[in-house]
C-alpha cells in the first residue's frame, strides 16, 4: 500500500508539475492538495481524449492510430494549459479572465464535437434528404457528360465502321494487283569494219536490252483489315464502360457523397436541429455549462486554496538563492 501510496504521488507530480522530492518532505495538507489537482485532471483529460479522439477520427480520417496521437496531443494541451494556473504563486485578475475565456472556447468546442455525436443519428435523418438534393444536383450534369462521351465514341465508331466497309469493297473488287517490273541490261556487241584500204578494225559496242515481267500479289489493303479491327473493338470497349458508368451514375454520386463527411456541414445541420427542438437546446446547454465548470475546477480550487507549506518551502528557497546571489 506505501509502495503504491509513493507510485501515486510521483504521477500526481508529473501531471501537475510539483516537485516529488519537495513534497513528500510537505505535509499531508500539501499532498492533499496535489492528489485534488491531479484528480481534477484526470477528469478533464478523459474528456479531451475523447473529444480529440472522436474529433480525429470523424473529420479529420487519420484512422485508429492517428485518432489516438490526436488524443494524446490533446490531453497534452490540456495539461500545459492547467499548469498555467497550477504553477503561479498567486493567481492575478488578467491571468483569472484569460482562463476563463479559454474555458469559454474550449467548452465551445467540447460541446460542439459531443452533441455532433450525440445528434449523429437526426443529423444523418437530415443528410439525407440534403445528400439527395445534392445527387439531383450533380446528376444532370454527369449524365450530360457522360453522354456527350458516348456520343463521341458514336461518331469515331462510325467513322471507323465506313473506312472499313470501303476497305473490304475495295478488296473484294481488287483481290489481286498486278506489278509491271521491268529491267534494263547493257549487253556487249562486238562489230567489224572495213575501211577503203581493206584494213579491218574491231569495236565492241554496248546495247542496252529491256525485259518487262509482269507479277500478280494480294491487295495490300488487306493487312489494314486487322488494325481497325482492333480500333473498333477498342473503341467498343470504351462505349461499354461509359454506358455502364451512366446506368450507374445516379448510385456512385450518392455513395460519393455520403462519404463526404463534412464538419462545417453536420455543425450546420446541428445548429439548425437545436434551434427547431428545444430539448436538443437543453442538451447543448448542459454540455455546455458541464465542460465550461470543468474548465475552470483547476482555476475554482487555486483560487480559494490558502498558501501551503509546499508553498513557503518554494518561497524560502527562493529566498535563500536570492541571498546566496546577493553574498557573491
């Protein structure tokens, strides 16, 4: 029990930023007071973890890990905001009214986050009808869209169906091209001549002959035959989806805006929720007034505390440091 006793009051310390050392040499009085802080603490941590957790993972979509550094960083923020107060020798009025429109804030905050989980499912009724006013907005002009693309497969379908009829006319009219290939070759032509004192002189002479042979192959044509098969089946390929996407259309919008998961657009709806429903008012104002009490049970507590002997223990080594400086 002493073991756990120490254990405690080490963590008490930690939050509340109290030297351990210092105070368990205090009064029981003083570690009281720390375990009262450190309760207080507690409370207000629980709650901010939860916030920022639900906060994180609603909005934000970080995921379970994510959600969970969130509510970490929260509860951090929440203590370093209550050290202000738990640390200072004696609260002023600027350092009251400044936590005090902290609290406001951050009740604010709190109990937006809370009642937006609380009214989840009225807030969901109403997304609904607004989810579906926005699907019939957006329907007409993706259909619009949608059947403009098809059209334009239409029409390069269409082209592509012609230039492949005239093709196949034309190769079924032409099966066969002939080819005129014609050669020239230089032949040697040796030729004798006499002249008037009978003396005879040899000259070779080249003589150009031309052969002419005439080739039969398939119409070229058709080995373009395969290639706008492939377009056309392509093309068709493309048709089909787009024609699944518009059959589809109207389902992919709603499910694209629900998951749409807006902040600004549940506060608006919740807003519009408390004003026509006076319980849901009620329910926020309670909230409300409950973190805004939390807010301040660290303020409440300090400022009606008297001054301990943790305090006149701090005081006096202050003290005495200060005359130390002073001696040297």
């Amino acid at each position: 029990m002493r073991a756990f006793q120490i254990w405690w009051l080490k963590i008490s310390c930690f939050l509340t930023g109290y030297n351990y050392y210092i105070l368990s040499n205090c009064s029981e009085v003083s570690i009281r007071k720390v375990k009262k802080y450190t309760a207080a603490l507690l409370i207000i941590s629980v709650v901010w973890s939860f916030v920022g957790f639900c906060f994180c993972s609603r909005y934000i979509k970080l995921g379970v890990s994510g959600s969970i550094l969130g509510s970490i960083i929260s509860v951090l923020i929440i203590l370093q905001i209550e050290r202000q107060i738990l640390l200072i020798d004696k609260t002023n009025n600027i350092l009251k009214a400044t936590r005090i429109g902290l609290a406001i804030l951050m009740a604010i905050i709190g109990s937006l986050i809370i009642d937006q989980l609380i009214f989840k499912d009225d807030i969901d009724k109403t997304k609904i009808a607004i989810n579906q006013q926005k699907v019939n907005s957006l329907m007409s002009t993706k259909t619009k869209e949608i059947t403009n693309q098809i059209s334009a497969f239409n029409d390069a379908i269409r082209m592509k169906e012609n230039e492949r009829k005239i093709l196949i006319e034309d190769i079924n009219k032409n099966p066969n091209i002939s080819i005129i290939e014609t050669s020239s070759n230089m032949i040697p032509v040796t030729k004798q001549t006499t002249d008037s004192l009978k003396r005879s002189t040899t000259n070779t002479v080249l003589k150009r002959t031309t052969s002419t042979n005439v080739r039969v192959i398939p119409n070229p044509k058709t080995q373009q035959l395969p290639e706008i098969y492939n377009q056309l089946k392509e093309l068709n390929v493309q048709k089909g989806s787009k024609e699944t996407m518009l059959l589809n259309v109207k389902a992919n919008l709603e499910k694209e805006v629900q998951s749409k998961v807006g902040f600004l657009d549940e506060l608006t709806i919740m807003f519009s929720i408390i004003r026509n429903s006076i319980i849901a008012g009620v329910v926020y104002l309670i909230w409300f007034i409950f973190l805004l009490l939390l807010e301040l049970l660290v303020l409440i507590g300090k400022s009606n505390d008297s001054e301990s002997d943790y305090d006149k223990t701090i005081q006096k080594q202050m003290e005495i440091h200060l005359r130390k400086i002073q001696l040297l």
